[in-house]
C-alpha cells in the first residue's frame, strides 16, 4: 500500500496508479471516471483523435463518456469517398485516398455522419474533419467507397486533368518549395490549388460539412499546398460562414531544414507540431541524456510553434507508424511509460493537446478492425465496450482521461508554478492555485513533501479517479490527497506512476 501523508494523518490508497486500464476492464467499461461537466465548458481544450471510428460509435462515445468527461472536440477520419483497397487488405491509408466529395465512407453515410454531429453537439462535443483536399486517389484506377469509378486525374463529376498540377512525378527535393507544392506526394494526384475553379470546388465540399454542423478542419498534407493558396481557400470559407468560429490545424511537418516553414501557415490557422512528441518522447525514453527534468523549459525556444498556434500531442497515427521524418515517439506500445508522458502533456500549459485514441496493429499499413469485406467492427455493441484490445481507446486509460478534468480546470492559469524536480526523472509542478502534478519516472519510489498554492483541503488523485457525481468520494477508490493550510503535501509515488489534483476534484467535505 502507499500513503498520502499529512503529519499524522494518513489515508491508505491504491496500489500503485492503474495507469494502464488492461487489468481492469469491468470497471473501466461501466462508468466515467470524473465527475460529469456542463455542455461546452469554457474552459475546455482537449482534441481526441477517434481514429477510424464509425460515425454511430463516435456518437455513443460523445454522449456517454467525451462529454461527461470534459472532452473538446474529436477529429474524425476523412469524410469523403475514398478509394477501396480489398487487395492491400483494406489498409487505414485508403482514406487519405478521395474519389468524390460524396460523404460516404468506410465510417458510415451521410445521415449517419449528421446524425454523429448532432448527437455531439448536443452533449458539448465539437466535431473536426480531417480535410484531404491536396490530392486525389493514386491509383491508375479503382472504384470509390460510394461506388464512383475513377481514373487518375479524371473523378467523374468533380476533377478533370486540367485540375491537376503538370508536374506528374512525386516529390523528390524537400529544399525546394516548388516541388513539394507542385508535384505529387507519394504518387497522389495532386490538385491545382491555385485553380479559381478548384478552390471552389474544395470550398463547397469544406462548406457542405459546416453547414452539418463541422465545427473545424485539421488539413491533411498542408505543407503540400501552397501557403497563399491554402489561405484563399480558407478565406472564402470563411466568408461563406462569417457567423461560424472554424478551429482550423493545418499538418505542417517542419524538421527546420527544410524549404517549406510551419510559420508560413500560421496566418490560417494552427499548425501540428510534430516536435513536441518527439522531445516529450526523448525524454521520458531518456534518450541521449534527457531527462524529465530538461521539460521545464520545453516551449517556444526550442524551436516549437507559439503556444497560441500549436497543436501537440505524443503520437499520432502517422508517427505511430514511424511516418513523416525521424524522432522517437512513444505510443501505446509503451504502456505506462506512455500513459505519463500524456499526464505530462495535459499538465503542462502548452498548446492545444491531441489525445490519440488507436486501433492495435502489427504492421504499419493495418487498417482497423474489420470484417472480411472491410466493414470496420464497432466500438460499441449494445453493452459491450470492445475496449483496451483490438480498439485500444487510450482516452479511456484513467490517467488520460483524469488528466483531461485537471487540463480544463486549470487552463486559465498559463503558467507553470511551483516547479519541483530531482535533477532527473521525478518532477513534480504546479499551475497557480488550480492544480498540481507530480510524476516518478524512476525505477524507485519518490517521498517528498510538495508545496503547492492550493487551497486547503482533501482533493481526489485524479489519474486514479476523478470526484464521483456527488462530489463526496473519489471515484475507483482514488486516493485522498490531503493539502493543508500552507499548501503542503506528501506523498510517496511508487515507481513509473504519477499524482495530480485540481481544484475541480475537491472533495466537498
């Protein structure tokens, strides 16, 4: 047993922080793990991405747990009829492959996508599209996920050869802007997007999804596109929809020796900052000497975006996959190990944390799990949650989604206070009288007393369990930590786990 410890008074709690949910199904499956939010909080800023998710599991998933929990928003998969790929086992990447704007794809129908946005709207969800608009389908041929037969550079209805770039190689020198912009990524039909006559046929499509409701678009392949370029076409959208506030993210990966610069997109919108996985992920792996210690100055001088223009996260299904240029990225794989490294990311004030939610694969081209014909297995089905196996669902892991409350409840505080490290891997750190972390990456347990600027009382150790609806315990016998009037604690961390608390989990009496 561990103890929190306030002179001699002690509360026994769990066993170490249940940081990976493998082992505990049954009570992960039942109910959410923190108090249930009001619709939309003000305060509330974390995106989860429910890769390859159908639109009616994405809908059961807002209403019963992203927005009980605090959840943002969710990017969905592209939208869009895309290519159909029996012979390469139907892979993940047929996605990013469209044949038509139509909205039917291997997620579900257009009612059924409406009715998703809908029901997560209702429960305080907003919905983010991944927008492949640089390219077309690769293939010579094929037919679409709505039927629609294709070749390349002619999709009925919609493209023509005319629309495309005259450069018909792929890239093939990232120092020059030209040819990253003008030829084709991977063998992707690349799109014109300087063409008066595509931007508006990309404009419509962008315009058909916020008129369902689409509240922001994360665009695929950005770096791709010409900065001005993109920006006419975001502008117009905008124009179309003055009345809506469009969350715009654009994937922008900049290694900073390359021709094309994540800076250049800022004047659309944010940007995904691949870097920041990547130092997280260095860090918590200890690689070439980091330490978790070395984050207290992770931010903008290290060659990341401004916080205001960021998007972060610690993997995503690119670099899962070892995809878009080098770094160390943990992922799922990693179990615990990962599991901090997100408490760090949803503690920490920077950016707009993206939260990974997986399917489990064993190759880089896997798509999710599936059917024979390719019909994608669902999440749900009635009351079983297939959860924590072939859907992997980090953001149901208790130390992520505990983390989401503290992330909401201490988002108005922009600063780190109260930092507290070993001079290696156990940091501990707070954000003003809102909240406060600490984690123990080492291989041995961590007994310290912590000063913090809390306010006295008895708080829930939110990576074990937020406060339960009445507000009177913690939920899955989370421990009680005990703050006292000159805002100190102690506590004894066992290895590899990690303690937060907000104001948000204080227990009423």
């Amino acid at each position: 047993m561990w103890k929190i410890v306030l002179g001699a008074v002690s509360v026994s709690g769990l066993v170490g922080l249940l940081l990976n949910p493998l082992a505990l199904l049954p009570a992960l499956s039942s109910s959410p793990s923190v108090a249930p939010t009001p619709a939309e909080p003000p305060d509330s800023t974390t995106l989860v991405h429910l890769f390859e998710w159908t639109w009616p599991d994405i809908a059961t998933e807002c209403e019963t747990y992203l927005g009980p929990n605090g959840f943002h928003a969710v990017q969905i998969s592209p939208p869009q009829e895309h290519v159909v790929l029996p012979d390469y086992g139907y892979p993940w990447w047929q996605r990013y492959q469209p044949v038509s704007y139509q909205l039917e794809s291997r997620s579900g129908s257009r009612a059924q996508l409406q009715d998703m946005i809908d029901r997560c709207h209702r429960a305080g969800v907003a919905i983010y599209a991944d927008a492949v608009i640089n390219h077309m389908a690769g293939f010579e041929s094929g037919v679409g996920s709505a039927g629609t037969h294709f070749t390349k550079y002619n999709y009925p209805g919609l493209y023509e050869p005319s629309d495309f770039h005259p450069c018909r190689q792929s890239v093939a020198d990232y120092g020059n802007a030209e040819n990253v912009t003008q030829c084709e990524l991977v063998g992707l039909a690349d799109l014109d997007t300087g063409s008066a006559r595509v931007q508006a046929t990309i404009v419509n499509y962008l315009s058909g999804l916020v008129d369902m409701g689409v509240a922001g678009f994360r665009i695929d392949a950005a770096k791709h596109i010409r900065n001005q370029e993109l920006g006419q076409i975001l502008a117009q959208l905008r124009d179309r929809h003055p009345e809506s506030d469009l969350y715009i993210y654009q994937e922008v990966i900049d290694p900073g020796t390359e021709a094309i610069r994540q800076q250049d997109y800022y004047p659309n919108g944010n940007v995904l900052d691949v870097k920041y996985g990547q130092f997280v992920g260095g860090a918590f792996l200890g690689l070439e000497g980091q330490t978790l210690a070395n984050l207290q100055t992770l931010g903008e001088g290290w060659g990341l975006a401004p916080s205001d223009k960021a998007v972060v996260f610690i993997d995503n299904h690119d670099k899962q996959r070892g995809h878009g240029g080098g770094g160390h990225y943990l992922t799922y794989k990693n179990g615990d190990l990962y599991a901090l490294a997100n408490v760090f990311m949803l503690a920490f004030p920077y950016g707009k944390p993206q939260v990974m939610s997986s399917f489990a694969f064993d190759n880089s081209d896997q798509g999710p799990p599936a059917y024979a014909d390719g019909t994608t297995r669902p999440v749900h089905e009635g009351d079983t949650l297939n959860c924590f196996g072939e859907w992997v669902c980090e953001h149901r892991w208790p130390a992520i989604a505990g983390m989401v409350g503290f992330r909401n409840a201490t988002q108005p505080v922009a600063e780190v206070t109260d930092w507290w490290s070993d001079g290696a891997n156990q940091i501990a750190f707070g954000r003003g009288s809102l909240g406060f972390v600490a984690i123990n990456r080492e291989a041995t347990p961590l007994t310290h007393r912590f000063q913090t600027q809390l306010p006295q009382g008895r708080y829930c150790n939110v990576v074990q369990g937020g406060l339960t609806a009445a507000g009177t315990a913690c939920a899955n016998d989370a421990t009680v930590v005990l703050v006292n009037r000159a805002g100190q604690f102690t506590a004894t961390l066992p290895e590899m786990t990690a303690l937060a608390i907000h104001v948000d989990a204080k227990l009423a009496r």
